[in-house]
C-alpha cells in the first residue's frame, strides 16, 4: 500500500513540475510580447500591398493584395484512390444533408423572456471621463508607435510635359507640409524620398514604390488601457455599456 502510495505521489509531482513548466513558458512569452516591440513591414509596388508582421524584426507574410492567382488544381486521382475520395466527399455532404433536416425538423425552443435591464444615465461627468480616456488612448497609441525604413519614389506624370510639371508642382506643394504635420504625432524615420518627374507615356521610366516599417511596444498601450478602464470603473462609465 504504501509503495502505491509512494507511486501515486511521484506521478502528482511529476505532473505539478510539467503544470509548473509550462506556466513559466506562458508567462515568458506574454513578458516578451508585452516588452518586445511589435513590427510589420508594409511595401506597395507594382500595384501590389504587401504587409508582413512579426517581432524583433522578423517579419512574416501576412497580407497582400491583390493575392496572387492559385495554382491550377491537378486533376482528381483516377482509379480506387479516386472513387474512394468521391465516395468519402459524397457520403460527407449526405451527413451534412441529414444534420440540417433534423435540425430544421426540430420545435425551437421558445426563449425565456428576461426582464430590461436599467442602464447607466449619460451624464456630462460621464462624457467628459470618456473623452479623457479616448485622449489617454490615442496619446498612448501615437506616442509608441514608430515609422522607420520609409522609402518614397514616386514619378509625377501627366498627358504632356507641361501637365506632368503642373502635378509636380501640385505634389510638391502638399506633400511636405503634411508630412510635417505627421511628425508633430509620429516618429518618422526616413530612408529615401524621391517625387520625380516622368514623361514617358509609354512606358514609366520611374517605378513607384511605397515602403516603410511599423513598430510599437504593446506595454505602454496596455498599461494606459487599464488605466483607461480602471478610470471608467471608478466613474461608472462601463455601466452604460453592461
């Protein structure tokens, strides 16, 4: 009795240490995802969007748009493997047939009226708390968030010469007071930008490409999160939305 005993014990320690492991990996994941920055490569050319996401600046493809044609499918495999598949395809959308049937056969079930809740009134104080944590938010989200690698070239053209110096000049006229104004709420790193003129009609002698990295620490937005939503507790906001 006792060596069972023993044997049971051994297994329980065992599966604590294993219980133990496993939430220390879980915790070191979520501390590296909380204090490692996130990033995501964003890249359009050729008509093309593609975004690839990751961390510690990795990046994987994640997106792209339009997304390339699939390759053509091969033909069915022909003899016993080919009839066993149809068959199994066959006998999978009968089940499904059967399953909606007897649902749809099936009396609904009537559902128990329930009482209206009494919600939360709006109030000015109300208001004001919520625009507080909206701005807490944004100043959280803007202030993390970091444009590096930006790479600009864009050709400016036209149906004539004179036509392409015009939206040049339009381009020219726009772009840099708005990218002045980003950079009063984004950090903005720039590698390469590039506006040129390009008069040729028939084929582009300038090949347009938007390129740049986004990265941004998740901890400081989730500690103005929860300082957002401990505020709205404590003003009773989240009872309007309850």
């Amino acid at each position: 009795m006792g060596m069972v005993l023993s044997a049971v014990g051994a297994c329980l320690l065992f599966i604590l240490k294993v219980v133990g492991i496993l939430l220390l990996i879980l915790l070191v994941l979520a501390a590296l995802l909380l204090l490692c920055p996130f990033c995501a490569d964003v890249c359009w050319q050729n008509d093309t969007l593609t975004v690839k996401a990751g961390a510690l600046g990795i990046t994987f493809p994640v997106f792209q748009y339009p997304k390339p044609e699939p390759p053509a499918q091969p033909e069915e495999p022909k003899g016993f493997t080919g009839r066993l598949k149809a068959k199994f395809r066959a006998w999978r959308a009968e089940r499904k047939r059967k399953k909606a049937e007897k649902k749809a056969a099936q009396p609904a079930k009537p559902k128990a009226e329930k009482p209206p809740r009494q919600k939360a009134k709006i109030t000015l104080d109300v208001i004001c708390t919520m625009l507080r944590g909206v701005g807490t938010l944004l100043r959280a989200v803007f202030g993390a968030l970091r444009f590096t690698r930006i790479s600009v070239c864009l050709g400016v053209r036209g149906d004539d010469p004179a036509a392409a110096a015009r939206n040049y000049g339009k381009l020219q006229a726009w772009l840099y007071p708005t990218l002045g104004v980003l950079d009063h709420f984004f950090f903005l790193e720039f590698d390469q930008l590039c506006v040129l003129p390009d008069f040729g009609s028939a084929q582009p002698t300038v090949q347009d490409k938007v390129s740049f990295r986004v990265s941004a620490q998740a901890l400081f937005i989730v500690i103005a999160a929860v300082r957002v939503l401990y505020e709205f507790w404590r003003k009773k906001v989240l009872d309007i939305f309850i």
